[in-house]
C-alpha cells in the first residue's frame, strides 16, 4: 500500500488514527519526570507495563483516562546557518564541476597542445585535474561537505494520543489493571551524504579527450558528483493493550508484574536529492511530499516495579521480539560512486530492538515531594536511525489543590547519538492540565546571527481521574 502525503498532513492526521511512544519525545509529562513510574501522571502507565496496578493504593477502583496529549519537537546538528550553507555548497558544486568554467587561456590554461591542433591528451588531464583539485573553492566547498556529513542534519516531529486515551482501568475485581492506549507520531530526517571533489587521472583524461581544438568547447560538460540530502519520513502507530496485577505483597512493599501487547502500524518513506542536479533548497527538501510504504507487526513488553512506603524501583523492557519494517526501495542508477550508494541504502531496514529501561524514585509519605531518576541500560535508534539512550533525574512538588499548580523540573541526556543534554520543566494547574518543555544547552545560530537551541521539545496533556 503506498500514498502521498506531507509531514504536516501527517501531523494532522493525529485525530484519525490509530497508531509507538518515540524514543526522542517522550509523551505528557515524562517529558520532564522521563519514565519514572508515579501517580501524577497517566502517561507513567504507557511506560513501565507494571506500573499501572502498583499506583491504585487503597481504593478499590480507579479510571483514568487523557482527554489530549499531543507534542512537537526538531533537533539540528552542530552547524550553524545549516540550511543556507548546504544551499550555497550546492551552488557551488554545480560551478566547480562544469568543464564549460575550466580556463582555456591565460595563465591557468588547462589545455596543452602536442601540435597546432592537436591536444596533449596527457599533459592536459594532468593540469585538468591539477587546476581542479587545488582551486581554493575546491578546499573549501570539500571542508563545507566534510562539516555538514559529520554534524549537520535536521529532524522535525510530532505525536499524540488518540483523544481519552491512554485508558486505565484498575480495579481490584479484575486483580490488577489494565491499560489501553493509541498513539501517533510521526518524524522526519535530513542528512547530507557527502561525495568530496577530486578528479582523478581517469576523469581528467576523459575531460581532455572531449576537447574541440575548432570551437574550444568541452563536449564532456559535467563532472559527476554524488553528494546528496537522504530525507527519511516515518508515521508510526501504536496500538497497545496491558495488563498488570500484584504478584508479591509484603509488610516492606509490593511487588508488581506486568505485560503489554502491541499492534504496530509503520509507514516508511525515504527520497534522494542529488545535489548537483538539484534545483530545491534544503529546507523544503526536508518537508517535502514522500510516498509512503505502510507494514506492520507486533511488539511485546514485560516489566516489575517494587513499590515501598517512600521509594520505588522498577525495570521493564520495550519489544523483547524485535519488531521489523522496511523502507522502500530507491532508485539510485543515477548514481556513480557505489560507496555513496552504499550509504544510501544503509539501514533499509528498521528494527524496534529490545531496550532495558530502569526506574526509582523517593518522595514524602504523602508523595507531594517527589524526585525521580530513570535509565536506558542500552542505546536503540530510532525509526531515522538516530541513536538514543535516555538518563533522566527530575524532581516536583504535586499539590492535591485544584488552584495551586504542582511543578517540576528536571535535566535530561543522551548517552548515545548526539549525546545533546535538554533542561526539562512542567507545570499542571487544576490538577489536569498539564505543559512540559525542553530545550537544549547546545545552540545554534542562523543566518540572521541569531542563536536558539540546537533542540526543544513540548507536551499539552490533559488528563481525568475518577
């Protein structure tokens, strides 16, 4: 199955849908508290399958269910003015690999002739190439592609839930609870793949054997090049049902279990832009119409939580049989370099590989106090291939007023991928309505010299208990 569609029209699409909790923007409030499992949020009950049983306390029933919860975020690489610099390395990759720019008199005349008439097939490929590997606009649109391969990408994304999901229900009938979710989020990625300027002997002599001693044209006009902007696009739905239930009661605490079964709806796009050819800028590049390819398969969570008079400490692992999808084929006969074709083509396939999450917290008696720490034990990428491994440390003060707003505020890193650090921090008023933010320590600066985080993320959520 294939279609059309924009990430803005994906983004829309949140409403209508069915469809996992991402790995680079966490859901509600575990923007900022991470995954810790607690009582003042309902998006803890998407995380820790056990946690859901473990908060229902001494009452014999409990409904809980969010009414919105929707999010946006991008994150951009180490470059400043990104957009505008691979526009311009774009321009001029275009100048440095035409023949019609080579000079063919005066003091850089590339052409030498054995007799009149006759061209130097060897001696001018040597200076073809020679001219052409030390112009100074070489080094420096090389040292441009070099600095945007290694640091420069951009990702846009957007998610939410179903509206009145998540869904729990814990009642001591059933033994436990159970929880029932929807979700949508979808996110897009650039990268350039960077193919270096440098005309080997072999080119050159081509270029020298196209040359017209009678109209002093080159008949070879363009040097390949096969530097190119990967754009990856992914809508991907969660549908999930769990269950979690006591399974050890002490005086110290009580220990709880839980599982949760996933329907994973996946619809995966990638496009191409060959730089030399291209005719768009980067940035609407990035957002442009993709098809997309749609797949879906099943993911499995298991997960325990320890929950004592003033601490708890969990751990739970997400897709423990390693759900799978693939992208769709391209097209790269176009391309000439097969190691650029190579990492075209890399990571065809997604994999959802299993992720060990831990969890603890200490709050007050009353747990109005609360400081919460939660760790990714292994890194996983994510649908863009990007590398994530979550540690997280927040703390907040929850009011049971309806006019007095609970508060938090954390720090978040990523121990893997680009390792970009976020300060994180919510607020809830009328015990419902909550806003989560975060922004990096890292910064860029744009084309107009004004600097702003290299990443920011924000959460509405707006939940009900009954």
């Amino acid at each position: 199955m294939r279609f059309k569609a924009t990430l803005s029209t994906l983004s829309v699409m949140l409403c209508a849908n069915s469809f996992a909790t991402p790995v680079y923007q966490p859901p509600g409030q575990n923007l900022t508290y991470g995954s810790s499992s607690n009582n003042q949020s309902i998006m803890s009950s998407i995380a820790n399958p056990a946690a859901a049983a473990a908060l229902l306390g001494d009452e014999d029933s409990q409904y809980r269910f969010g009414i919105i919860s929707i999010g946006a975020g991008y994150e951009i690489g180490d470059v400043n003015d990104l957009y505008n610099k691979i526009d311009q390395a774009t321009a001029d990759l275009k100048t440095l690999t035409d023949t019609k720019q080579l000079p063919i008199s005066g003091a850089n005349n590339v052409i030498v002739l054995s007799s009149p008439g006759v061209v130097d097939v060897a001696a001018t490929a040597t200076k073809i190439a020679s001219y052409i590997n030390t112009l100074p606009q070489t080094k420096a649109v090389n040292g441009v592609l070099s600095e945007i391969q290694e640091n420069g990408y951009a990702s846009v994304y957007a998610g939410g839930h179903l509206p009145f999901t998540p869904m729990v229900v814990t009642k001591k009938g059933l033994g436990g609870s159970i929880v029932f979710d929807i979700n949508v989020n979808v996110v897009a990625n650039m990268v350039l793949i960077a193919d270096p300027i440098f005309i080997s002997n072999a080119t050159a002599t081509s270029i020298a054997n196209s040359y017209n001693t009678s109209t002093n044209t080159f008949s070879s006009i363009t040097i390949p090049n096969d530097s190119t902007l990967l754009v990856k696009a992914v809508a991907v739905g969660e549908m999930g049902l769990g269950y979690s239930r006591p399974v050890l009661s002490l005086e110290a605490g009580e220990l709880t279990g839980g599982v949760r079964a996933k329907y994973y709806q996946v619809k995966l796009a990638r496009g191409v832009q060959r730089q030399q050819t291209s005719s768009t800028g980067a940035e609407s590049t990035l957002t442009a119409s993709q098809t997309y390819e749609s797949s879906s398969d099943v993911g499995l969570d298991v997960g325990t939580l320890w929950n004592a008079k003033h601490y708890r400490v969990g751990a739970w692992v997400n897709n423990i049989n390693t759900p799978s999808f693939k992208y769709p084929a391209l097209d790269t006969s176009a391309w000439t370099n097969q190691s650029i074709v190579a990492q075209i083509n890399a990571d065809e396939i997604y994999e959802m590989k299993p992720q060990l999450e831990l969890e603890g917290a200490v709050f007050s008696e009353s747990q109005n106090w609360i400081l919460n720490a939660g760790l990714d034990a292994n890194a996983v990428k994510d649908p863009v291939g990007r590398e994530f491994q979550w540690a997280t440390l927040s703390a907040g003060y929850v009011t049971n007023s309806w006019w007095i707003p609970s508060v938090r505020a954390g720090y978040r890193t990523n121990l893997a991928g680009t390792k970009l650090g976020y300060v994180t921090g919510g607020l809830t008023i009328f015990k419902a309505l909550s806003l989560d933010i975060a922004f990096t320590t890292d910064t860029v600066t744009d084309s107009n010299g004004k600097s702003y985080p290299r990443s920011a993320m924000a959460n509405l959520s707006w939940q009900m208990t009954f």
